[in-house]
C-alpha cells in the first residue's frame, strides 16, 4: 500500500485558498515530499503530517514556487531534534541551489545528501527498500525539469508445496519471502525463486508538472495506477500562453493520462487566474473519463488490487 496526499495544488504563487503543488508519499514507513515551494510546510500540518520524517526530496525544477519554501522545511526538521540523514535529488545544480538557500538555515543538526540528475532518465532506490523503485525523467520545460514515477513491485505468492519438496526448513520461509537468499546450517543454498510464484501487479504512481506534453511523460506514466499532471490552464483559448511559457492545458494531460493507459488522473498546478477548475472538468472528461480537478491535500491509498 502506498499513501498519497497531494498537499497543494496552485502554481506560480500560493493563494488564501489553494497552496503550491508538492506530493507527500508514504510507504512501509519511510516518507517522499516531491517539491517544496513556499508554505509547504504548512500544508503538511494542515493535514497532520510532520515534516521531520522525511526521508527524501525529490525537487522537478528549480523555479521559486517548487523550491521557495526549504529553509523553512529544513529548519522545522533541525528544531524537531531530526539527526537522520537527508537526501535531495533533483537536476544537476541541486547542491549549489541548495547551499545558496541554506544561507538563512546555516545550522542543522543532520546531514544533508545529494543526488543530482544528469541522465535524461535514472532510477534508484531508497534504503532498505529495494522493492520501492524512483524513476526520474526529464520533460519539456523553459529550464531542466524532471517527473518521477514511484513502483512497487510485488513479488509471487509464497508456494508452500514448492517449499517442503525442496526440504526448507520453515525458520527460512520468511527470510525467502522478503527475496532473500538463505544458506542453512549444512551449507545448502536456497533462493526465492525456489519458492516463490511469478511476480504479482504491483503499483504505479507517476508526477510531472511545468511541462508541455511530451514523450517521456506518456512513456513513463504507462499503466500508472495514479496519474497526478499539471493542468496550468482550463481554457482553450490558453493553448497560445501554455505554449509559450511551456505548461499545459487540462486537455493536453486528460490526453496523456488516455495514452499512457492510467487508470486515474488528477489535475494540479493551477493557474492563480484558474479560479474554479470544476467548470472546466466536462469537456476534459471527453477526452479522459476517470479525471479529478484535484483540491489541496486530496488523498488516496493506492491498494494491491489482488491477493
């Protein structure tokens, strides 16, 4: 099970009513935060998240609205006795973004680790998770930005047949189980293919904001369970400013979201001008039925959909 909650959703600058957009994903206790523009923070405590968990933060791009808000983040961290490592991943620069920012947050009680994006498309793993997969890719903006799409995989089911006619003892099922080869105490090998069956649906939850539409977010969102994509603009009569400043309308994602096959859409990343989205929801659900004009902190438990 992964939980989502998509704190803000507004784009630019936050509002009285709307904050900017960052993701806040939680799976087998550890913490992902995508983007931090300015009162991010505060859309966590708005619905009772802390920030000092946080594991990893995941930046698209480095324009104010997705990174503004850090200092603050990062010193709400140090004052709750956080002495974890943390690590920030983004696009190449990040480091020197970062210290730059940390002018007015000197001080902190823990390390901060980075990864920078070079590649147009890189995976990796978090710690201890190996069954929990980021994939960073690179999209079309006005400067270096990137989506990421998080996967968990989900490994067969456990055949206990399979198990006994190979005479495993039971005190290494579990070890097998979790896809970790087990050496017993007379030297015999055993592997998780040994008993496990083929790997299971497992879930997809794929990101992208500030970008026009392009490949690359079509490729990496394919099959994704939940689809969040920027909706800068619900009129039609936008397509000329999207174009230009490189954003998208609500219809160039509804129109991602069908090709790319996704099973849900969530709009964000709304202009301050966009003062209702739901005005716009009829005609973009020509184009993809199962679309949601996102509200700040909507959240969802992405669920296996088979045992």
């Amino acid at each position: 099970m992964i939980d989502v909650c998509l704190l803000g959703t507004g784009g630019m600058m936050p509002l009285p009513n709307r904050f900017l957009t960052s993701l806040l994903v939680r799976y087998n206790g550890k913490c992902v935060l995508i983007d931090c523009g300015e009162a991010t923070q505060i859309a966590m405590k708005k619905k009772g998240h802390s920030a000092k968990p946080i594991d990893v933060i995941c930046f698209t791009h480095y324009h104010a609205d997705h990174i503004s808000g850090l200092p603050g983040m990062l010193l709400t961290m140090g004052n709750a006795e956080r002495t974890e490592p943390l690590l920030m991943v983004g696009p190449k620069g990040l480091e020197k973004v970062v210290k730059s920012l940390r002018v007015i947050a000197p001080e902190l009680p823990f390390e901060i680790q980075y990864k920078e994006l070079t590649e147009d498309e890189s995976s990796f793993t978090i710690d201890g998770m190996p069954e929990f997969t980021i994939t960073a890719f690179k999209v079309n903006h006005n400067i270096t930005c990137y989506g990421y799409s998080m996967s968990l995989r989900r490994q067969g089911k456990f055949n206990v047949e399979s198990a006994e006619a190979n005479g495993i003892e039971r005190k290494y099922w579990n070890s097998l189980q979790k896809g970790e080869t087990v050496v017993s105490e007379d030297g015999r090998t055993f592997t998780p293919d040994m008993v496990l069956g083929e790997e299971r649906k497992g879930l997809k939850l794929t990101y992208s904001t500030d970008s026009r539409p392009t490949d690359s977010i079509v490729r990496n969102a394919k099959g994704s369970d939940l689809f969040i994509c920027e909706g800068m603009y619900g009129e039609a009569d936008k397509i000329t400013k999207a174009k230009e400043y490189k954003h998208m309308t609500f219809y160039e994602a509804a129109r991602m979201a069908r090709d790319a096959g996704v099973k849900e859409l969530w709009l964000t990343h709304y202009s301050p001008s966009l003062v209702n989205p739901m005005e716009f929801m009829p005609e973009t659900k020509k184009i993809f039925p199962n679309t949601i004009a996102a509200k700040d902190g909507r959240s969802l438990e992405l669920k296996f959909t088979d045992l």
